[in-house]
C-alpha cells in the first residue's frame, strides 16, 4: 500500500510513444526507503544488479556523506546511483531536510505488473473497489 500512496503508475514516453513500466519510490524516511528495498527483496524477488538509487539534496548538504547514508539504508551501492540533483537553496524560514531526499528505481515490466496486481488485490479484499 504503501507504494499505491507513493510510488509512481505508468507513463508514457512521448519520444517513443510507449508506456514507461518503472517502480519508483521517493522519500526523505529512511525508514520507508528501507521498508520498500525489503518488500523488493523479499516479495518481488528483484534482480539487485539492476536496481538505482538517486539523490536530492540541497547545496548546504554533504552529497557524499548523504550517498554513504543512503547507500546503507537502501542497501544500493553506490555505484548504482544515477547523477545526484542539487535543488535550489530553499527561501524562507524552513530549513532543508538534512538527509536530502533519495529516489529507488527500477525497471522490470514483470514485477511493475505484480505490483499492480498486488494493489488491485488488497483494494478488493478491502472491498473498496
């Protein structure tokens, strides 16, 4: 479920027209991140050579110490990471999350549609479909 709230549904690549089958999750919770890398291990089963992890974070960050934390949350190494984004410094009295923001991708067409299913599923036994 926690996936259905947050993570991403198909798209469609306008380049080639097609849909885009990418599970992807965003969070600055290093316990969600962590929580999501089990249900892709232990549930899907995912092939962890083809699993990412990328990196928000803001200019008053340490991006390589955020990739150290990161990695070990997320049990992506990281040279699995694709390019780190640096945001905007934020205006305003809110400060940035210190532990940035960390994104797991991955691809598989097969395990995109099990998920789906596994959602469809939990939303019928809640009998809200």
């Amino acid at each position: 479920m926690l996936y259905a709230c947050e993570g991403t549904k198909a798209r469609i690549d306008r380049r080639y027209n097609r849909l885009i089958y990418s599970i992807e999750l965003t969070n600055s919770d290093p316990k969600i991140i962590k929580f999501f890398r089990l249900f892709l291990d232990e549930i899907l089963k995912i092939d962890k050579y083809r699993i990412r992890g990328q990196l928000f974070f803001y200019p008053d960050l340490d991006k390589n110490e955020l990739i150290k934390f990161w990695s070990k949350i997320s049990s992506i190494p990281p040279s699995q990471f694709t390019k780190s984004i640096c945001l905007k410094a934020k205006i305003g009295k809110f400060k940035s999350n210190p532990l940035g923001t960390f994104k797991i991708r991955y691809y598989c067409k097969k395990d995109f549609l099990k998920i789906q299913k596994i959602i469809k599923d939990v939303w019928r036994d809640a009998r809200v479909v």
